[in-house]
C-alpha cells in the first residue's frame, strides 16, 4: 500500500504508539517531575510523531526531507535517554523500560531506512 500520509507509515504509528504509552505511564510520576522529567520524555516522544508529519510534508525536497527525518532521530534517541533516567530514578520497572526502549530502537531502525532510501519517498513529477 502506498502511503497517503505519514499517518500510514508504520514508523509513525509506532512512535505514535510508544508516546501514548510513555503519557499514561508518566502520568503515575510523582508531582515534582512535572516540569522536568514528565515534561520533557512527553514532549521528545510526540517530537517524533510530529516531526515525522513535517518530513512527510518536505519530502518534495529530499534534503529538507532528510533534514526533518534527523530531527526525528534526535528526538527519537532524546526519549530513549528519559527512559533511562526514569528508569533509575524508580519510576519505570526493568521490564517496561527495556520494551520502550526496544519500541525507540525499532523507530530509530525505521528512521534510518527512511534516511537511507529518502529518494523513493519524493515525489517524481511527470513533467
């Protein structure tokens, strides 16, 4: 099938998936990790989702294509460092952290074929 959207994109939907699962599990995190930790492994989990829709709507243009699928990484591996800082602060158990984690190296895995076959994501024009 091919994709209409990023939406359709299977990176997209896990990453969507793993920044929900991060919000209900933080939302158990004590109150005075609400400006720190809580807030930043939200906002670098949804980073992912969003800056994966911009890609999607530059890759008429595959370097700046390329460029967002970066920041996608970037943000990607953010949310995997706040997993492990949640983890060693207590509020993530061995098993859950390590499952997350699996979930950001799939997106990262994914990310990086996007990066690497960025081309047969541009539109080609028939002119």
């Amino acid at each position: 099938m091919l994709a209409k959207s990023a939406k359709d994109l299977r990176v997209y939907q896990q990453a969507y998936s793993t920044a929900m699962e991060i919000f209900e599990f933080s939302k158990k995190w004590p109150k005075e990790e609400k400006y720190s930790l809580i807030d930043q492994i939200r906002r670098s989990s949804r980073s992912v989702c969003a800056n994966l829709r911009e890609a999607w709507c530059k890759r008429r243009y595959e370097a700046h294509f390329k460029s967002k699928l970066t920041d996608v990484d970037a943000e990607n591996s953010e949310t995997d460092t706040w997993l492990d800082f949640a983890k060693d602060c207590g509020y993530l158990d061995a098993p859950t952290h390590q499952r997350l984690v699996e979930q950001c190296r799939a997106v990262g895995k994914m990310t990086g074929a996007m990066l690497h076959s960025a081309k047969s994501f541009t539109p080609h024009s028939d002119h």
